[in-house]
C-alpha cells in the first residue's frame, strides 16, 4: 500500500510542478475559449429568436469550442512532458511541428 500512495503523490506533484511552468499559456487558452464560449452562446440566443433550429445549431459549435481547447491545453503540455522532450531529443519522436 505505501508503493501505491508514494506512486499517487508522485504523479501529484509532477503534475503540480508541470501546471507551474505552464500555467500562464494554460490560463491564456482557457480564457480564449471562454470567451468563445460566451460569445457562441450569445449568438446562439440571438439566432434562436429567429429560427429555433439555427440557434440549436449554433449551440452544437459550443461543443467543438470545448474540444478545441482541451486538444489546445494538451498540446500546450506536450512540450513541457518530461518522456516527450527525451523522445524527441533521441530522434524517436519529431519536434512539433514536423511531419
């Protein structure tokens, strides 16, 4: 039992020391989206008032605004990831951006 809670708070803090050198970029993509997300719903509000099934269309984008950026925030992460960096710098992976 002591190995599994040592392992738990190991991966704790990794997690809290990789979230404190990317938070800045982090909170940057998590405002964005909100505003995007309010934005969306806004509109949504708006076209509903006309047509229904337009508003209900436009709130369908709200979904893709959330995934969009949690793909986002991980791809903010990747490059900070520890066994990521070790991989591209062994050749095994390619530098972002690369095919």
């Amino acid at each position: 039992m002591a190995m599994e809670s040592g392992t738990l708070l190991t991966t704790v803090g990794r997690a809290g020391v990789l979230f404190g050198k990317a938070w800045p970029r982090l909170f940057a993509v998590f405002l964005v989206a909100q505003l995007a997300h309010r934005g969306l719903q806004w509109v949504a509000v708006q076209a509903g008032d006309k047509a229904e099934a337009a508003g209900i269309a436009v709130l369908a984008l709200l979904v893709v605004v959330s995934l969009a950026m949690y793909v986002t925030m991980f791809l903010v992460l990747r490059g900070e990831l520890p066994f990521h960096r070790r991989a591209v710098a062994e050749g095994i992976l390619a530098p972002n951006g690369m095919e």
